[in-house]
C-alpha cells in the first residue's frame, strides 16, 4: 500500500507526511489478521527529515475486515489496529524521537489512515 502524504501535527513536532513511503501487509485470509510494516519518511517544518520504521497489527472480526477491504467506512472501535513506530531522527532538536519508545492507535478510513500516538515515559 502506498503511502502518499498527509499532515503530521503533536505538541512537539509539526510537519507533513512524505509521498514515497509503503505498508507492507501480510493478510490471513482464514482469521482476519493483518501484520503491518510501514516504512515512511516525515518532514517536520524546520525541514529536518525523521524515517518511521511502523510495524503493527490490526484484526478484527472477518464481517468487519472484509468491510475494510472493501473499502467501506468502519467505526474503529470495531476492530484492533495498534504499532509501535520507531524514528530514525537526526541528532539536533527532534532527536528525542530515537531516543524514545513510542505506542499508536490506528483508524483505516476509506481514503486514509489516522495513527494516533503517544510516547512512553
């Protein structure tokens, strides 16, 4: 799947999603289960570029992940889409992002997905 852009926006980085970046997914067709490996490039809005190593899972119930490759629009509480990104930051300012352990939340809409995350501390 291709990753082609979007908005990036937290407390402490703001900047865009690159184009170029993909999602690699390795789908069960017997259990709904989908394994995740993103790999993406941000550029935070003092032009310093971080690489995003995502990988996760989502699952759910085979009604609703047949709804999702369908492209139809599921409430995200319907089924289970969690990662854990790791960031390959330069050293400088946003370094903080290597140097940290990092959680996230997906959705899958229709057009786009939504990753939702926190840092561990």
């Amino acid at each position: 799947m291709p990753i082609n852009g979007g908005p990036v926006e937290g407390l402490r980085f703001k900047g865009r999603v690159m184009p170029g970046g993909a999602d690699w997914q390795t789908l069960s067709t017997t259990d709904g289960l989908s394994l995740l490996d993103a790999r993406y490039t941000l550029q935070h809005e003092d032009g310093t570029i971080v690489g995003v190593v995502n990988k996760g899972v989502r699952r759910g119930p085979a009604e609703v992940m047949a709804r999702l490759a369908a492209g139809e629009r599921v409430d995200p509480s319907a089924y289970y889409f969690r990662a854990s990104p790791v960031f390959e930051a330069p050293p400088g300012p946003h370094r903080w992002l290597s140097e940290s352990t990092f959680v996230c939340v997906g959705k899958r809409w229709p057009d786009a997905v939504e990753l939702e995350m926190w840092r561990v501390l």
